[in-house]
C-alpha cells in the first residue's frame, strides 16, 4: 500500500508534534519538583515563599507550550535549564 505525499507529511507532523509535547511534559515535571525542592529549602531557612499564581492546568499547558522559551530565558539567565529562586 502506498501513502501519497499529504499522509506523510501529516504523520510526519504528528510525530514531531508528539515528541514536542513529550519534551514539554517532561520539562514541567522536572522544573516542578526543582521549583519544590527550592521552596521546601526557603521556607526551612524561614525565607517568604510566595505562592504560585498558575498551579493550575493552565500552568501545565503553559508549560507544555512554551518550553523552548523557558529553556532559552533560563539557560540565558541562570545558567541552568531549571531554574528557580534558589539558583539566582
């Protein structure tokens, strides 16, 4: 059986799309337990910690969504892909 051109572009896509989301997923894992870790060690030292505006799905699809900006800002900025208060 033989796929025509559009097919194999729109699996194609659809591959790509999927790993993109995979990554983003990932990312917002990793950068959330960081994030935790970093507020469990400021509230010990008895530092603010203030609270999270988008802990929410929309955090999560924002996350998922704009990883590569994130990474870019962090890595740019902190020097680290997961960057969080602690590592200023």
């Amino acid at each position: 059986m033989k796929m025509n051109t559009g097919k194999i572009v729109l699996l194609a896509f659809t591959l790509v799309l999927i790993a993109y989301l995979a990554l983003g997923l990932s990312f917002h894992a990793k950068w959330s337990a960081e994030l935790a870790k970093c507020h469990a060690t400021l509230r010990e030292q008895g530092e603010f910690v203030e609270p999270e505006m988008f802990n929410t799905s929309i955090g999560l699809a924002f996350d998922v969504a704009f990883w590569p900006i994130y990474g870019m800002a962090n890595m740019y900025h902190d020097g680290t892909l997961f960057a969080t208060p602690c590592t200023h």
